[in-house]
C-alpha cells in the first residue's frame, strides 16, 4: 500500500477495513488525508449504508461532508468472499483542495472579457507593416461592396471612404494615396468624399498628413 499511496501522491491515502468488528474495522492506512490510524472506526457513511444493504455497490468519486471546510474526493470498493458476502472495504481518499485552488487559478488566468465597443469587434489581426493592415482592410471593405470597383458610383465610393474611415484607416500615413489608387480616382476626391464623417476638420487634419 506504501508504494501505491507514493505514486498517486502526498494528497492521497489507503485505507483498508475488515468488517468483522466495525468500532476498529481500520486495518491498515498509508498516506495523510483523514489523520486516522489502525484501529479506527469504520466511518459513519459506509456503516450506513451497510445497514441498507448486505449487497451495497462500489462507492466511486465522492464528495464527504467534513467539518473542516476540506474539499475531498473518496472511493470506496467493497471486499467480498467466494459467496459474495461483504468482508471489508478498500478506500482511496484524496484531497483535492491543492488541485482546485490551482484549477481556479487556471480558470481565472484563462477568463476573457468581450470587448465594451461592439461595433468594433474583437477581430484582431498581427501584421508585419503598416501596409499589410492598409491593403488587408481596402480589400475587405472593397469585397464588402460586391461589385467590381469600375462599376461603382459615387455613393459607393462615399460609402467605402466612410467605411474604411470609421476603422482608423486614415490614421496611416499613405492612406489617402493607397485609397484612391484603389478606387480609381484622385486624392482631392477622397479627401471630399469624407467630409461629413465624424468631425469633418479633425478628419481633414489626419488625411492632410496622410
């Protein structure tokens, strides 16, 4: 039993109870979880249910209520003769409360949080330079349209300065240029068809220094 108890670990124990004289059924105990010792009694639970049942079922995974606030896990395997008849028991107990503390902090290391601003998402892309972002989110809002860039008017074109306005695009120096490239037309064009978007002097501002 010595051996077993070590390699399941400091938080675990043997018992094994012989039936025989239920006030001091403990046989043998290795490890530390109860603090019993050989001679103990046979723990109120099991004695409950062996006056339930002279054919009671294994008892695996359970949680016992103990004054001492622990949080302990037991299994408890009943020993039978050639008849069948109940002779003792085998319990492995182990005390989970290490675990769960480290499995709670786990937990909480690992929570997240949605972002407060819907609108913007939580997508996040890790880009090389500056013009992955600038020519990834041109592309994407271009697709957004579903039409070839040769066939959009001037509201759409509206629509896509705006669109690609309202997720920072502007901020990037070269953008005003990289847009316009995009859609065909000059940068003055662009540069009109934000106005109106948000604050239109702070907006002029950062396409001036694009």
């Amino acid at each position: 039993m010595r051996d077993l108890v070590q390699s399941l670990g400091p938080d675990c124990e043997l018992a094994l109870h012989h039936f025989r004289d239920v006030s001091s059924s403990l046989v043998n105990i290795e490890g530390p979880v109860t603090g019993r010792s050989p001679g103990a009694p046979l723990a109120d639970l099991v004695l409950r249910i062996l006056h339930q049942s002279n054919d009671p079922p294994d008892l695996v995974n359970y949680q016992p209520q103990t004054s001492e606030g622990r949080l302990l896990l037991f299994s408890t395997l009943f020993i039978r003769d050639d008849h069948g008849s109940v002779l003792g028991c085998l319990c492995l107990d182990r005390d989970m409360t290490r675990r769960i503390v480290a499995c709670n902090l786990l937990k909480d290391f690992c929570r997240t949080h949605p972002l407060d601003n819907s609108e913007s998402g939580s997508q996040e892309t890790f880009i090389r330079d500056m013009e992955d972002i600038l020519q990834g989110t041109i592309n994407e809002i271009l697709t957004q349209e579903r039409k070839p860039v040769k066939l959009m008017d001037k509201a759409d074109n509206v629509r896509v300065v705006r669109a690609l306005d309202a997720r920072g695009i502007f901020l990037i120096k070269g953008a005003v240029e990289a847009v316009a490239c995009a859609l065909n037309f000059s940068r003055y064009t662009t540069t009109t068809s934000t106005k109106g978007v948000g604050s239109e002097s702070s907006l002029s501002t950062k396409v001036d220094s694009g």
